[in-house]
C-alpha cells in the first residue's frame, strides 16, 4: 500500500528478494522522462499501455526465455564448480 511499481521495485531489490527479477512492468506514463530512465536504467521489461494482446503475449514469453536461459546458464555453473 501507498507504493508505485519504482517503489515496489526497489523495495524487492533492497531486500535482496528474487522476484525483482521476474516482473514485467505495464504502464501508461511513457510520456515522463523519469518512467523511460527508470526502466532503461534498470533494463526493465515493460509494455506501454495501450498495448495489443500479441505485446504482451510477447513480451512475457520473451521474459520466460530469458529465465530459461539464465537456469541453463547457472546449472552449467553449478556443474563446473562441483
């Protein structure tokens, strides 16, 4: 309560909570400069409203690829350092 997406963001950041890793924002505020840094500044997914279904459906299964790739990438590491 009484926090926007930045705040909840950095929140989960600050506490070292891995679910900063697996939030996609949505959001109709592209038009402030400070929404656009914050996202680019922090490499954030995110579809600007409005959007098409075909956005968004994509934008979640890029990040599902990505998560993907990343367990691939730290089993791999795991493996190696046994």
């Amino acid at each position: 309560p009484g926090m926007n997406g930045q705040m909840f963001y950095q929140a989960l950041v600050r506490r070292h909570n891995p679910l900063h890793e697996h939030i996609l924002f949505v959001t109709g505020d592209m038009v402030a400069l400070r929404t656009q840094e914050f996202l680019d500044r922090h490499r954030l997914p995110h579809v600007a409203k409005p959007f098409r279904m075909e956005e968004l459906s994509g934008a979640v299964h890029a990040m599902l690829g990505k998560k993907k790739e990343l367990a691939a990438v730290r089993a791999s590491v795991k493996a190696k350092e046994a």
